[in-house]
C-alpha cells in the first residue's frame, strides 16, 4: 500500500492549519482505523499494526510519511496506518473515537486537550515506560512539565514552541509600511496594522492588504497578553485566573482598528477557509507558534519571511515556551511497539533532519544535532536563541475543557469581527460557557 498514492494536496490556513485526510487504510475525515482493544497491556509476538494520526499542512504529511517510512524499515514486524484532518477536524473525530474509547495508538497532543483525555481515562499512562522503553535522557526535565499531571507523565514533548509574529516581507513592501520596531508594544502593533491599511496597497489582482486580521480573536493570544500584565491564566486547581473585566480590555485593543476597517476582514477570513489572509498574501503579517514558518513558506510560495518577537506589555517583553507533544490512546493493544514508536519519534536522528522545525525546535540534542541548519529551519532556530532571555515560564496548562473554551472564543471572535457583539457582550458569553464547561 502507498501513502503517496492516497496523499491528500491541501494548503495552509492562517493560524489553525488546514489539512486533508492521508495515508495507510485510514479514512477521509482524519478518523484512524478502529483502535480496537481492551487495552489490558498485551504485546504481539507476530506482526503489528499501528494507527498514528496527527493535525498539519500537506508539508507536514510528507516528513510524518518519511518518518513512518524509515520506522517500519527499522521494524519489520510494524506496521503503521496514517490519516491527519484540520485541527478542529482532527478534534472532532478524536472526541467521537475517545466516547467509544477507541482513540488510535499513537496521536499528536495539544495542550490544550490534556487535561480533558487525563481526566476521563483516555491517555495512557507512559510513566512506568520511561527510560528503559522510551529513553527521556536527552529531554530537559522541565519539558516533561507540560506533559505531567498527579506526578504521572502522559506524552512525550517532541519539541519546543515559541510564539512569534511572522512578518511577509513582499506583501509590506508594497506599502511601503516599515516593520514594528525592536521593543514594539501592542500599541505600536496597531499603529502598524493601521498604516498598512492606510497605504492603501493592493495585490496584482486588485484585492486590498492589510497590516493583520484581528489578533484578539486568539485565545493564546489573550493568554500572552495575560503573563505580561503579570496575571497567571489558570489556577493549579484548574479554574480560571483573570475576570471578565482582563477579557474586556484586552479586546479592547482593536476597537479603533474594527470600527476604522483597518482589520482583515472577518467575511473574507471565512470565505478563504481553509487558507487564511496571510497564505494567500493578502495580509502583511500573523502571529502563531514558531514552527509554522515551514508551513507558511510552503503555502505562501516565498522564503520571504521574517519572525520577530510578540508585542510588549508595559512591563517589558515576557513570553512563555511550549511544547510540541505525541500520546498514545489508553485503549491500545499494543503498548510495547507504542513505546517503541515514541522513542523513535523523540530520538531517532533522523527525524530531526526529517522534520527540522516544522513541529518546532527538536527538544533533544541528538535530533538538533542532526538537522541540516538552513533557510527555514536556520531562522526557527536562530528566533529561539533570540528570544529566549524573554522566555519567564512554560505555556500555561490548559485547564479541563479548554479546547471548548478555545472554540467558544474563536465562535465570539467571529461574531465582534462581524459587529453584532461587543466586548462585553463576549466576555459575558465567554464566561457563560467557561461555567458550563469547567468540571
């Protein structure tokens, strides 16, 4: 069977990647085949089968399909399926899949899940595997952090995230706007988004640029924001650590900018979908996580983008890491070759030089080591030493039912971004979910 054969071309969206099904017998929704499985902990003395899924751009999906590829030569007795879908996608089918829990062996992790697959008995617990079955020497012991909960590890951080503005160097050469300065605040980020709407700049095609599309419609974004105001976002029992009040002023940043159509507009932002303002060209700069540079160049058609730091708060520049991670669904029969499939994505060199930095900075040195420092993965790289005095803590924990928080706030984003609500009004709603949500 070949992967190449049933691989889907797909591009990019803006900051939640856009994704096609691919790979192996799995399905065209991004859902695995059935994991199957009591999950009691049995190995197979014969021949295995393995489903890894994952959320990503078509960029992606190649270094995932190299990476199996080599996998399967160094273990001829697996066998390992593949499929990967939109991030919300992704989402969808592995909430259909953990109410039968049959989620599939091997699957990225975002943080923003943990909590919730911990907390219902989803994951499996990896603790009792370390070190002899999965080798974690080479891991910093605080990027196990992100990934440990109650004292007991339940992923594998595979590499490290910054956030980090990406600035389109050909698009803002065409309005003749210069890029936020060194130091530059939030304030000084919506002087820049206004002067390049102000330019009055078009494409070959005749469509306006903008300077961003509306950065509050982020949660991690409000997260960001949060740290540097000195606000802790998520308490250690798992509740919420900023008021309606934090979510008002935060979203108020953009008024001026949403009532002055100085923001990419909403309707086109959906219209796009699944690419986004910045893929296509049409908007001059993004935030997002560090390791989306190789998508970005990828589905943009240019290497002509630069990576500064987020904005400033009033205190200074303070930013947080996070970490890239795999799990394995607790439901697999086949914990063994699980754990030998998660060694092999933390350590195996190769990987390194496979994936570079498209999932972020390797979090081990062998890997690091291996990879072929130049253009994309040069810049990652050289973004993460820049920045990392700036670097005050780890990415907040999510708490449980964050990525229902998360879409409500993408949900509410949409609706300011339109004019039907205001911030208020979403924070009132927010907050209204973030109740019925929270255990």
């Amino acid at each position: 069977m070949s992967r190449t054969t049933v691989r889907a071309g797909v591009a990019a969206a803006g900051l939640v990647l856009a994704l096609a099904a691919c790979g192996g017998t799995s399905s065209a929704d991004g859902s695995s085949p059935s994991a199957g499985g009591a999950g009691e902990g049995a190995t197979s003395a014969g021949p295995v089968t393995l489903d890894l899924v994952w959320w990503g751009n078509d960029d992606r999906a190649a270094r995932y399909e190299e990476a199996v590829a080599l996998f399967e030569e160094q273990h001829p007795d697996i066998t390992v399926n593949t499929s990967f879908a939109a991030f919300s996608d992704y989402w969808t089918a592995r909430s259909t899949e953990s109410a039968a829990r049959a989620l599939p062996d091997v699957m990225q992790i975002d943080s923003t899940y943990l909590r919730q697959y911990v907390a219902t008995g989803q994951l499996l617990d990896l603790t009792d595997l370390l070190g002899d079955e999965i080798d974690t020497s080479g891991l910093q012991d605080t990027l196990l952090t992100e990934a440990t909960l109650d004292g007991r590890t339940y992923a594998m951080p595979t590499a490290t995230n910054m956030l980090a503005m990406f600035v389109n160097e050909d698009v803002l050469a065409r309005t003749g706007v210069a890029a936020p300065p060194e130091g530059y605040t939030w304030e000084d980020l919506n002087a820049f988004i206004a002067d390049v709407r102000a330019s009055g700049a078009t494409t070959d095609e005749g469509a306006a640029l903008y300077g961003s599309a509306d950065y509050t419609a982020t949660f991690w974004f409000f997260l960001q924001w949060l740290v540097q105001q000195g606000v802790t976002p998520f308490t250690e029992d798992g509740g919420i650590g900023f008021d309606e009040d934090d979510v008002v002023e935060f979203l108020s940043l953009t008024d001026d900018l949403r009532a002055d159509g100085a923001l990419f507009p909403t309707e086109r932002t959906v219209a796009l979908a699944p690419l986004g303002g910045f893929t296509v060209n049409e908007v001059a700069s993004e935030m997002s996580w560090d390791n989306f540079l190789a998508g970005y160049v990828a589905d943009s058609g240019t290497e002509n983008i630069s990576m500064l730091p987020m904005p400033s708060g009033e205190d200074g520049p303070a930013l947080f890491s996070r970490t890239f991670m795999m799990a394995a669904g607790a439901n697999t029969e086949h914990p063994q070759e699980v754990a030998e499939l998660l060694d092999f994505f933390l350590n195996e060199p190769e990987v390194g030089r496979i994936f570079g930095t498209s999932k972020g900075v390797p979090a081990t040195a062998a890997q690091r080591d291996a990879m072929e420092l130049a253009g994309v993965d040069a810049k990652v790289v050289a973004y993460e030493e820049q920045v990392a005095d700036l670097v005050t803590e780890p990415a907040p924990l999510p708490v449980e039912g964050f990525g229902t928080l998360e879409a409500k706030w993408k949900s509410l984003g949409e609706e300011l971004g339109y004019g039907s609500l205001t911030p208020e009004q979403f924070a009132t709603k927010w907050f209204a979910e973030a109740e019925l949500t929270l255990p």
